[in-house]
C-alpha cells in the first residue's frame, strides 16, 4: 500500500515541513538540546565518523527488515522512543502514534509524561509490541501504580529512564519559552510529576527533590514488583551497564537523552561498542540520539545494537501532519533501509555486522 499524501514526500523534506507547522516555542523545545548543545551536534557528527563497506553479488533479490526485540518480532529495527507531552505536538499526540505504529508493526515507547493515557495509547497500538517508560516519582507508590496500569494494559516492559535526576539546564527551550511545568496537562493524572527543574541551595550544598535520591537499589525495587522485564535508558558507561546485568536487567538503551541532558556527554554512537563488548549477550542493547536515516540504523547495527530508536523525526512527522506523516514516516524510512541493506549486500538484519563498517574519521 502506497504511504499517504502529506506535506513531505521525503525524509529530506520533513524537517522543514515540520517546522511550517509548529510555533517557534514549540520548534524551540523540540529541536532544543542542553546548554550549548555540543552532544546535541556529537550524536549526529557520530554517524559521520563511520563508513558502510558493501558486498557485492550477493542475490539481494529479497530483504528481509523484522528482527526480535526482547522477544518480540517486528517489522523493522527501530522502534518509536519515548517523548514527552506529544499532544503539544498534535492534538492526537500519542494517540496518532500508537495507531501508526500499530499498523507497521512498530515498538513504541511512550512516555510517563504523554499527553494520553497510557491505556488509551494501548488501545490505539493494536497487536504492536509497546514499552511503557516511567520516569521514578518522589512517591515510590505512584511508580508502582503506573507499572501495574502498563501490566493491566498489556505492555511489554518497563523502560526506567535512568539520566534524569534533574532536568538540565536547556538554553534554547528556555529563550523559546516552553516550560516543562505542572501547567502542562499530562494524561497519566495529576500524582504524576516531571522531573525537578533544578537543585535549590540550602545552606553550602545544592539538593534535589527525593528521586534525585535513587541508588541500584530501586532497580531492585521495580523488579520487585514487576513480572515485565525492565530496561534502562540512558546509560553510556560499561561499569554501568555491567552493573545493570547484574542486576537482572532485560536491556539497555544507549542514550544521552537526545542531548538534552549532560551537555558534553559522550555521543551515545561512541559509548555503544564498548557497552555491548561490556554485556556480551546478558542482555539486549539498543542505542537512540542523532538516527535520521538508513545509513544511521545500519551502523548502529553494526556495531552492536539490537535496534535503534527514533526520536526527533519522529516528532517532525507528527507535526507535519499527524498520523498520516508518522505513517508515511515508518513507510519510507523502511524502504530506505532495505534500499541500503540490498545495496549493502546484507540480505536481513542478522547479516548486518561489524564487517560492514569502517572508521574513517576522528
């Protein structure tokens, strides 16, 4: 079936069809990063840094893109990462992801901080696998409300966002004007909380609220009352990732939270292959921040994620035009990966190796 007509007819053209749709505030929260941005620019200068070698005469006269992601198969090797207050983006918000997400077969994560419920996006997602991500909440009882509804609305793990324990200091976003605040609306209800803003000076010392407080122990703590596997998401040291092994973890997404977060953190492309050489195969590693096209996903691939999730386009889609432009979003972000792959001469995800990558800058 061919994609919908939307306002963009290429991957080239989506960003800036977005941006005719969205108020400069907005624009300014989603395209902003942390400080002075400088991980916002590594995670796509990352990518640039690494160069495809392709095989030849390989019969790729058909190739395959499903994978299995933590045992779940599905269509593609990327999956929908989670981001927040989506109805900001389109009055639909989550809703209009879900529902394209559902028919191609896609993972989505969708956000503690979405602007649905997480039981309406799970009605709108169809049989497509779904995470739910929580950021921890100063009350460990509101966490454990929010993991039982995810378990009642059937979904499939529980991605803790571990890199937040205060909001970074976000230039852009705030000059643009958009706060994130209790005055946004959140579809979860009104226990849930984002994270604090900043730390507040008491006396020599800088404190922040009581989740900010969060040690190992509370991956202890939702195991425990959790039979979904659970999966961190912003991890980028291997201690850390051997850590969470330990510990039980199911996978672990190698992020930098879009460089939002620690401006000057390491882009989460370079923190990838000593991760996965730390993990082995104890668990899944996915990797997110600066995948804008095929060539973006192969080499994520190659060097050692399960799959990759995608963020900001995503978001472009959206506010291009709705669930049509996530739908025509996934359809032509899935051709141009198998494009790639047959010119690539892999012929399905598994053949998708180191072999195929060379570095070739600094």
């Amino acid at each position: 079936m061919d994609p919908p007509i939307t306002s963009f007819r290429t991957l080239g053209e989506l960003e800036e069809a977005a941006s005719r749709r969205s108020l400069d505030a907005l624009w300014a929260y989603i395209q902003g990063g942390a400080s002075e941005e400088r991980t916002l620019r590594a995670n796509r200068d990352a990518f640039r840094s690494w160069g495809l070698k392709p095989r030849v005469l390989a019969d790729v006269s058909s190739v395959d893109l499903h994978t299995e992601i933590l045992g779940a198969r599905v269509g593609v090797p990327f999956w929908v990462a989670p981001m927040a207050y989506q109805g900001q983006v389109h009055p639909e918000g989550e809703v209009a992801m879900a529902r394209a997400a559902g028919r191609a077969h896609v993972l989505g994560a969708y956000s503690t901080l979405s602007s649905r419920s997480l039981e309406e996006i799970a009605a709108a997602s169809g049989e497509a696998p779904r995470w739910f991500q929580l950021y921890l909440q100063p009350d460990f009882e509101v966490s454990r409300s929010l993991i039982e509804r995810a378990e009642r609305a059937r979904f499939s793990a529980i991605v803790l966002t571990v890199d937040t324990p205060v909001l970074a200091v976000r230039d852009r976003q705030s000059e643009g004007g958009f706060a994130i605040d209790g005055s946004i609306p959140i579809g979860n209800g009104r226990d849930v909380v984002p994270p604090t803003r900043g730390p507040v000076r008491q006396g020599e010392l800088y404190r922040l609220r009581s989740d900010a407080g969060a040690t190992w122990e509370v991956v202890d703590q939702i195991r425990s009352v959790t039979r979904l596997p659970v999966v961190l998401k912003g991890v980028l040291d291997e201690r850390d990732a051997r850590e969470a092994a330990r510990r039980g973890v199911r996978g672990i997404v190698v992020s930098n939270h879009g460089g939002r977060q620690l401006d000057g953190a390491v882009a989460s492309l370079e923190a990838l292959p000593a991760i996965v050489a730390a993990v082995g195969s104890s668990l899944e590693v996915y990797l997110d921040g600066g995948v804008r096209r095929a060539s973006d996903i192969l080499i994520a691939l190659a060097l050692g994620a399960r799959a990759v999730g995608i963020g900001r386009p995503l978001l472009w889609a959206l506010a291009a035009d709705g669930e049509a432009g996530v739908e025509r979003y996934f359809s032509l972000l899935a051709t141009e990966l198998a494009t790639s792959m047959a010119l690539s001469g892999r012929r399905n995800v598994a053949e998708v190796d180191r072999t195929l990558v060379e570095r070739t800058g600094p």
